[in-house]
C-alpha cells in the first residue's frame, strides 16, 4: 500500500536561492556571462525566517525546499541555521553544491544540521577534464571533501541522501565517468548522470538568434545534444507550457521574483521586487 504525498500539498513547490554568489564560473551557467549581471550577496536569515513564514501561512502543505539556484549555498555563513530552522517547519531541506569549498567547519555543520537532499554537481574526475567545464574549480578539493562527507555522516549518524550529479559533455564520457562512477560507490553515494545544457535561457535564445558569444558556441559544440538537435527533437512539444509553469515559485537571495527558474537578467526577467 502507499499514499502520494502530493495528495496532500498545495501543488506548489519553493526554491530559495539563498546564495546569490559563487566561487565558479561555469561556461554553462549564467555566471560566465560577463555582461549579465546581478546583485550579489547573502539571504539574511530572518529574511530567510520572514519569507517562509509567509509560505507556510499561506501555502498548504510545503513537503520541501530547494536552496538552491544559481548561487553557491556553501558559501553562505548561516546555511546550517537556515537548514535547521526549514526543519523546525517540518519541511525538507534540499541543497546542492560544487563541494569545491576550502572550509571544513562549513561542510561539518552543514552536515552535522541534516539537509535531507545533497546534490554534487561536477563535470569529470581528472582536472584536465574537469577544469574545461567547471572553470575556478579543483575536482581534487571535491573528491577530498567527499570523503570528508562520508566521515561526518558516519561521525554523527545523519540521515543525508548524498546525490552527485555527473554533467556529460563529449569529453568526460570515458575514463573519468567510470572512475567518478566507481568513487561514489565506495562512499555509498548515489551517481546520476545527466546531460549538460546551456543556460541561462536568454543565453541560448542569442545564441539561436545568431548572437551568441565565443563561450556558447564553443558550448555548443561541447554539448551531446546541440541546440539545434534539440529544438529539433522537441518540435512536437514545442506548444506544451512548461511543467513548472503554475507550481513551482523561484525567490532570489534578495527576495525578488524571477519570472521562471532559466532566467537570469534581473532587468528583463524580474516580475515581483521586494517592498
């Protein structure tokens, strides 16, 4: 017997970039783009507290929340109290990382506070293969600290399910997937891999319109499935609203409102500021 505990929520589901910063520059994330801007900093915490307080007086049952979008939750100093504090709530916490953290207070009290979700995200094993695509990043830092999440799970016998997120492109498909594969079988960590894409969206339409930057179309080539592949695959749906469209509610690290979780221009994406 089972029950689907969407039944029982509103339908509506939170993401909470409380980072509005990181320590990477991805070619495939917003960050990279030079002249795309937006204001940098941390969620306060009582904003934090403020603003899911609104949610759940609000909202029905909030079964979880996602913080996380295109900043770095690591780097924010009060992400164990935000944590604990999602958990007073009776609500999951869902966090991800590119665990490329120089800290290991951080990472214990993260730990030690429980996120129910932990996601990895990373793009090879070798850094020659790794640094192509998570530029500023050292995989050999990420590999120590999964270790050092291992050991801290174990140490204080929390419950985190541990997920990394292996983004394929064309060259990180071989040895340093398997090796990757084979790393997080030994710490009894899930493995998912997934395709890498380009965002942000307004990224990806420029590049469609012709005016993409030297960094997309390199991506775009770097890809294993190019945009034009995949408007072509997808041209059948093309008519679909996307599946996020009336559920899911994206807030930024200063509570402004973007329009959709694949936009990034705060002067053109942005539907509700802060009052």
């Amino acid at each position: 017997d089972y029950i689907r505990y969407s039944k029982y929520c509103s339908g509506t589901f939170y993401t909470i970039d409380v980072s509005g910063t990181c320590n990477l520059k991805c070619p495939s994330c917003a960050r990279s783009i030079e002249d795309m801007t937006s204001p940098l900093g941390f969620m306060p915490f009582n904003d934090f507290k403020n603003v899911t307080a609104k949610m759940t007086t609000e909202t029905g049952l909030i079964s979880h929340i996602s913080l996380y979008s295109w900043g770095e939750p690591f780097m924010h100093p009060d992400l164990p109290k935000i944590i604990q504090h999602t958990h007073e709530l009776g609500i999951a916490a869902a966090v991800s990382t590119n665990l490329s953290i120089e800290s290991k207070n951080q990472i214990r009290n993260i730990i030690k506070a429980s996120p129910d979700y932990l996601k990895i995200s990373l793009s090879g094993y070798y850094p020659e293969t790794y640094n192509q695509t998570h530029t500023k990043g050292d995989i050999n830092l990420v590999k120590s600290n999964l270790y050092m999440i291992r050991h801290f799970i174990d140490k204080y016998k929390v419950s985190v399910f541990v997920e990394v997120n292996y983004h394929k492109y064309k060259h990180n498909i071989g040895i340093d997937k398997v090796k990757m594969k084979q790393l997080c079988d030994e710490l009894d960590f899930a493995f998912c891999d997934i395709y890498a894409n380009i965002t942000p969206v307004e990224r990806l339409i420029d590049y469609l319109d012709g005016e993409g930057d030297d960094v997309t179309k390199q991506l775009s080539e770097l890809v294993l499935v190019s945009p034009e592949e995949a408007l072509e695959i997808t041209k059948d749906s093309h008519h679909l609203p996307c599946r996020f469209l009336d559920n899911q509610v994206n807030i930024n690290w200063d509570r402004t409102i973007p329009v959709c979780c694949v936009v990034f221009d705060r002067d053109a994406d942005t539907i509700i500021s802060p009052g």
